[in-house]
C-alpha cells in the first residue's frame, strides 16, 4: 500500500492523526497533513483506511 495525501485539498482536520498517528501528523505551520509512512506495514492497513475514509477534505489516497 502506498499513501500519498494532497496537501492542497487537505483542511487541517486532524482527523488523520489522530486515528493513525504512526502514519500520519500535521504540519505545525499551517496544520496540514504530513505522511510519516507512505509505505506503512500490512498491520496498520485498518487505521490508514479508516483515516482515510475519515477525511473530511478527501485528501488521502491510498494505492494499491
């Protein structure tokens, strides 16, 4: 699984964060989302989809 987030589209919800904080964080300049891992392992896969789905900008993709 590969994670790429756009940060233009992303809103600073945080919401990323705080459900898969070992992939995700936010800048602390203008909040926006920073990927940790964009290649994280096969047992965070539930978190990274949920954090996805939870986007409320749809600024997370996740690649196959």
């Amino acid at each position: 699984m590969n994670v790429i987030a756009d940060k233009e589209k992303c809103i600073g919800a945080g919401q990323c964060a705080l459900i898969a904080a070992d992939v995700f964080d936010q800048n602390d300049g203008d909040g926006r989302v920073l990927v940790l891992d964009p290649a994280p392992p096969r047992e965070l896969l539930a978190q990274v989809e949920q954090a996805a789905a939870g986007c409320p900008a749809l600024a997370i993709t996740l690649q196959r």
